[in-house]
C-alpha cells in the first residue's frame, strides 16, 4: 500500500560468500576431502538460519545475477555423497584437524564459521578450529598466514567473471588469500582477459 511500490525495481547483488580452499597442503590437495567439505554444506540451512532467506544461494563461485554464472552439481548439499566422497579420499580414517582462518580476534565468535564446523563434524566427524585473523588486514593477514580454509567474501565491482575468478582464483593474484594454485586455471584464466566473446 506505500505509493511508491510501483516504482520498486529489484535484482541480485555482486557479492557472494564462500570459503576457499588451500589446495596446496595436506590433506587439501586432495580433490576428495574438498568435495566432502563441499557437499556437507547445507547452504539452505546457512541462508534460513543467518540471512533470513532473502539471498539467493549460489551453487558456483559466481552470485547468480553474474553473467557466466553456472551451478557446479559437486557443491550441492548431500550428505552421503559427502560421505562417499571422504571414504574415496587417501585421508579416509585419518583426517587431520583442519583451519579455517576467519576475520576477527580471539575472544570473537562467528555463527557462520561455527555453523560450518558443525556441519563438517555431524557429517564427515572431522574436526576444525578456528584461526582468527585480523579484520583490518584480513586480506593480506589471510595471504600471507592461511590455513586450510579462509572464509571469504566477495563484490564485484563492475559485472564480468572476471572481477571474481581471475581477482580470486589467479595463482598470482594478490587476493587470492588461500594460495589456491592450478595451472590449468591460470592459463583459462589469461585466455579470458582477452576475449571479446561473451559466450
């Protein structure tokens, strides 16, 4: 009934949460152990129990309102695939206890890094601790001393790929807080800056 309802335009933001994985140290270089970690996220559950339900969940590392957005099926919650994937890892049975490094200070808490580690636990019974890292910093203290995990956020600042995947996820990029390193990626990555077909 506000006046002004007709005139209310709405879209997606830029911006997504994730958590990157060091893919560089035991047991991450392990592509098994990262789906296991993956799958037993209930991002449903993450977006009721801390967003209220007004955010689109992405199942990629794009937000879904990105051009080139596409939903990767390893990341959809399940929690015996998760299994599945933690018993086909080298790490089966022997899983060490994992970081996650977290904006904050030591007498913080996070509901969302909590709510993580309680997943990971009730699913795949690994254990996490939190590395709290600080706030003002958290890029370049991530950078420089990650764990296995960082919890991150993201905004594009203008909307192409480009401004989360190659930011983010370049060997060589100084935002790439987890040391996340493929060779592969890199080259698809530097073959993007320069094509000029959207598709």
């Amino acid at each position: 009934d506000n006046p002004l309802h007709d005139q209310l335009m709405t879209g997606s933001e830029m911006c997504t949460s994730f958590i990157m994985l060091n893919n560089t140290i035991a047991p991450m270089e392990d592509l098994n152990v990262r789906k296991a970690l993956s799958l037993a996220i209930d991002k449903d559950q993450m977006i009721d129990q801390f967003l209220s339900n007004m955010f689109a969940k992405a199942n990629g590392i794009l937000p879904p309102g990105m051009p080139g957005y596409t939903e990767f099926p390893a990341t959809t919650y399940n929690q015996q695939a998760a299994k599945d994937a933690l018993a086909a890892s080298s790490y089966a049975g022997k899983m060490p206890t994992l970081t996650l490094n977290a904006a904050g200070y030591a007498e913080d808490t996070n509901g969302w890094a909590d709510a993580l580690i309680q997943m990971w636990r009730d699913t795949l019974d690994i254990e996490v601790k939190i590395e709290y890292l600080d706030p003002i910093m958290f890029s370049q203290a991530a950078q420089e001393g990650h764990g296995h995990m960082v919890l991150y956020s993201w905004c594009a600042d203008y909307p192409d790929p480009s401004n989360f995947l190659d930011i983010l996820f370049h060997s060589q990029s100084d935002l790439n807080v987890s040391g996340y390193t493929n060779g592969e990626v890199d080259g698809l990555l530097e073959k993007a800056r320069t094509e000029l077909d959207p598709t």
